[in-house]
C-alpha cells in the first residue's frame, strides 16, 4: 500500500520543478539510428525470408521432375526438354510470328477479355439480384431454390445451349463464363445484406435514407466483405471455366491453344501454358483480394 | 391543452403463431418541452419497445404518440436516437458518421460549408473534434457513444431518445458522460426521454422518473417527480435529503414492490 503515496510524492516533485528557474544546459541526445548498410541488410533479409523457401521448393520439384522423366520410356517431358522445346514460348511472351503462331502473352490477354466480360457481367447482374434476394423474404423464397440447383451445373454443360443460343462462340464463351462466375456472387451478396445488423437499418429509418441512399451508403459497404468473397470465388471459377471453354469453341485464347498443342503433339508448349494459367489465376485472386482490402478497411476492422 | 409530446393509451401485443405476448399495456405519458424524462425497470418490461414506438421503429398495437401536434407513424430526424451498442457505421470516419446525419437532415436549409460547421460545432459539444478522422473500431466506448450523441443532436431533434446509453461502459466512462449530457441539456434545451437501469443515474440526470412495472403488460407503476435545482453537481447530490429520498423511493419500487421475477 505504500506504492500510491511514493508514486504521488515523485509526481508533485515533478509538477513542482518548473517554478523554480531551470539551471541545467539542455543537451541534444544522440538519435540512435542503425547505419545504413545494417538497415539495408535488415530489409534484404526480410525478403530473401519470403522469396528463398518458395524458389528453394520450386527448384527441389523441377529437380524431382526431372529425375523422374529422364528415363527412357518416361511418358512426360522432363523440364530441360520444355525448356529446348519451348524456348521462344517462355522467353518472349510477346511474339507475333503468323495469325496462328502468335506468343502466350498475346493469348492469355484475349482469355482476360473474354473474362472480364464475362466477369464484369456477372458482378453486375449478380451485386444487383443478390441485393434483390438479401433483401425481399419472397425474391429470396422464389429464387434461392433455383439458385441453389443452377448452380450446380458444371459451366461446360452449359457451352450446347448458349452456343445454340448464339450461334458464334465468342458470345458463348463469355456467357459461360457469366453463368460460372454468377452464382457465388448473388449468393454471397444475399448473405451479407442479409446480415446487415439491425442498428444500420434502424439509422437509416432514423435518418430517413431513400431506398438508392440506403443501397449505396449502408447496404454496399456493410456487405462489401461478403460481396467480394463472392467476386474472389467468382473470379477463380471464370478463369477455371474459360480454359475448358476455347478448348471447345476454338479461338486464340490459352484454351484453345492447350486443345491445339495437344492435337499436335507439342507436350513441353503444353506446359508453358499450365504455367501461364496458373500464374495469371493467382495474379486475377491477388487483384482482387487486393481491391476487397481496401474497399472494406472499415468494416473488416469492426 | 395538450402536452409537447404525448403518449397515448399505447398497448403493444407481440404474436408468434397462436401465442400472443402483452408487453405494454395502457401507457399514457405526457412530457413537457424541455423536460428530461428517464423510464427505469427491471429487464424485459418492455423499457426499449417503449422507446421504439416513440422512435417510429416499432408500431403501437393501440394507441399512439404525438409529438408537436403531429402523429407519430414512422422513424424520423426529428425523434434521434442514441442507441445502446452506438450504431456508429464502422466504413465511416467519426467525421463522417455525423455528417451523413448532418447532410441528409440540413439539405435544404444549410449551404455546403455550413454544413462542415454544424458538424464540427456538434462534434465540439461533445468534445470529439481532436478524433474526427478516426474510424469507430480506433476509438473507445465512451468516445463511440459520444458521437452517437453527436449524430443525434446534430439533427437538431424534437425529443432526443437515449437507449440505455450508458449501459455498456465502466463506470467511471458512464460519470463522465453523464456529466456531459447533462451538460449538453442545460445548455441546448433537449426535451430528452431517456430508458435506464441505473438508479443513481436517473435521479441524478432526470425531471421525473417512470417507474414500470414488470412484463408482461407492463405498465407505468408510478412518476416520481426529482425536485432537485439545476445544475446539479454529483458530489454535492451525494448526501443531498432529496437525492437520497428519491433514490430510496425509486429502489423500494423495483426491488420491494416490483421486484424482478425470472419466470416473468
């Protein structure tokens, strides 16, 4: 019990001080800063941390590989035959050599059109029922049920249909996309502005917000976390489902050019083009996690 | 004559299915123009429904409120409330929230600048200008329910409705805010109806207290008018006769008379 009093006795000494003139030289001390070469060295090591154990892995399976499929007989090619094989495809992405003979940079950028058609579409059309549904108890009783069946589908299912439909394959291929990518984001939409607590809503009668204020400055940003873990998934299933899609409808897109090496009998190209899917799908989910973290700094937090 | 506000014979029956659940029966209650008003009872009593039905969020089954002359149908600028859990909106700067109050309810009388002003101005008589660009996850309790109260008394509104809005904080926190709105009271004039389970809290801040009874079909058991002058200075109310004499009527009601039954 004896800590208080102390404590309050140093206080008022303090409190004290300044009355009486102040004698003392003021000293600058010294700022403690590392030099530079040892901070430099800091950073680097920060990112060798997050850059040495992927390539050290990557290097370990190439090597794998490559033990694996040098033997004679071995069904795949091993990785320094993609490499001879498929030279001009990895090292220039960009390459113009005949209308059919073009690089995969080219390609995969005819792929990301298709898809953000596709893709765009269905944000819009899904952000606008998924509101519908969240919203109205008898939009949501009528339409979930057929959501949940559609959804369900595989997209390839629905390539006869919309090529049918449209008789041409680029609208077809963009519609399979729309209807992959469609289901998760009014899903997940109708769950997050079903879930909009009842204090917002309570505000905006309070405030009396019109039904567009309402949508725009309380359903939009309390739901903008599941909205966009709809959009994440959405956009994993439309660059799933435009590979299936141009190996049927043909094209220039990575798709079809899988199809065409495979008709070929081009296995190292084949490669490449796994490797360019798989980078670009990483890239297009790190896109759009990125955007989701900013639009929804706020209500992450809360 | 009739009062600045009333509430009128109001019954609010809730049904599930065949069940039918009586909350509030026969509530008739006149608050007069600038007078502070707190409704105490045991949980459940149907305290908050009360308030929702003068707010415009929950609709009467019988009866009904009038406000200034005018009936009461929907949630509207001119009844605010301060809500328990302070309802600040979590993408918005604090800043912000008041402003989104501020912008909708002055559109047409205040030019964009003005607009600005009565913002901070509100935020000044809370004392939360220094927190105006933080976001409400980077600010404490109390500080939320301050702004709450700032949003509310920016739109300038007929009777300000406190939901228990001191419910949630430690008590030193609580003081503090009591002490501001009581403040903010003397200052603006807020005819202010206010729902509390604190004792201490309604004697200290109110004109009168409505003691309600227990659920179901709760009603008003008794108003007991606080005679003490204003402003009132909590330290010196603590061995004030009167303080101490209402604080006594008001905890033989609830704990004596209307003492609280689980299975109610």
């Amino acid at each position: 019990m004896n800590m208080p009093v102390a404590k309050s006795e140093i206080s008022g000494r303090i409190f004290a001080a300044p009355t009486t003139p102040v004698a003392a030289k003021v000293l600058p001390l010294p700022v403690k800063q590392k030099p530079i070469n040892t901070r430099a060295r800091d950073t680097f090591g920060k990112i060798a941390a997050t850059v040495v154990p992927p390539v050290v892995m990557v290097l370990l399976l190439l090597t794998v590989w490559q033990v694996l499929c040098m033997r004679p007989g071995a069904t795949l090619p091993p990785p320094s035959k993609i490499w001879t094989e498929a030279y001009d495809l990895i090292v220039d992405p960009f390459f113009v050599a005949g209308p059919q003979d073009i690089g995969l940079g080219w390609r995969v950028l005819v792929s990301l059109e298709r898809v953000a058609i596709g893709y765009g579409l269905a944000a819009v059309f899904g952000i606008a029922l998924g509101t519908l549904v969240g919203q109205s108890v008898w939009a949501m009783r009528g339409l979930d049920p057929i959501f949940q069946v559609l959804r369900t589908i595989s997209p390839l299912a629905w390539l006869p249909i919309s090529l049918a439909a449209f008789r041409d394959s680029q609208p077809s291929a963009i519609f399979v996309i729309f209807i992959t990518s469609v289901w998760p984001i009014i899903i997940n939409t109708a769950v997050g502005i079903r879930n909009i607590p009842q204090d917002y809503r309570n505000v905006a009668a309070v405030l009396r917000l019109n039904p567009l204020e309402f949508f725009g400055k309380i359903m939009i940003p309390s739901a903008a976390p599941y909205i966009f873990t709809g959009l994440r998934i959405g956009i994993g299933l439309s660059w799933l489902a435009i590979v299936a899609a141009e190996m049927l409808t043909g094209g220039v897109g990575i798709g079809f050019f899988i199809w065409d090496a495979w008709n070929s009998s081009r296995l190292p190209d084949i490669f490449i083009a796994l490797a360019y899917i798989g980078i670009v799908g990483f890239i297009l989910d790190r896109i759009v996690a990125g955007v989701a973290s900013i639009v929804t700094r706020g209500t992450a937090a809360n | 004559m009739t009062a600045y506000c009333r509430i009128s014979h109001v019954d609010k029956v809730y049904k599930r299915g065949s069940t039918e659940t009586c909350v509030l029966k026969e509530i008739t209650l006149d608050i007069e123009k600038g007078e502070y008003v707190s409704i105490i009872g045991h949980s459940g009593c149907g305290k908050s429904t009360l308030l929702n039905i003068v707010a415009g969020l929950t609709p009467a089954t019988n009866g009904g409120v009038i406000l200034e002359g005018r009936e009461v149908n929907d949630p509207g600028p001119d009844r605010a409330v301060v809500f328990q859990n302070h309802s600040l909106l979590p993408w918005l700067t604090v800043y912000d929230n008041v402003k989104l109050a501020v912008d909708k309810v002055c559109s047409a009388t205040k030019s964009r600048a003005e607009r600005h002003a009565w913002t901070i101005h509100n935020l000044d008589l809370v004392q939360m200008t220094h927190a105006k660009d933080k976001r409400p996850s980077e600010i404490s309790g109390g500080m939320k329910q301050r702004v709450g109260l700032a949003r509310a008394l920016a739109m300038e509104p007929k009777i300000l409705l406190l939901d228990e809005p001191f419910g949630a904080l430690d008590a030193l926190t609580r003081a503090h805010l009591q002490d501001t709105v009581m403040g903010l009271h003397q200052k603006l004039g807020n005819t202010v109806m206010m729902i509390t389970h604190d004792v201490d809290e309604a004697v200290l801040l109110s004109d009168r207290i409505i003691m309600m009874t227990n659920g179901p079909s709760a009603q008003i058991g008794e108003i007991l008018p606080v005679p003490l002058a204003r402003p009132r200075k909590r330290l010196e109310l603590v061995a004030d006769a009167t303080f101490l004499k209402c604080r006594q009527r008001v905890l033989e009601f609830l704990y004596e008379r209307h003492q609280f039954v689980e299975a109610a």
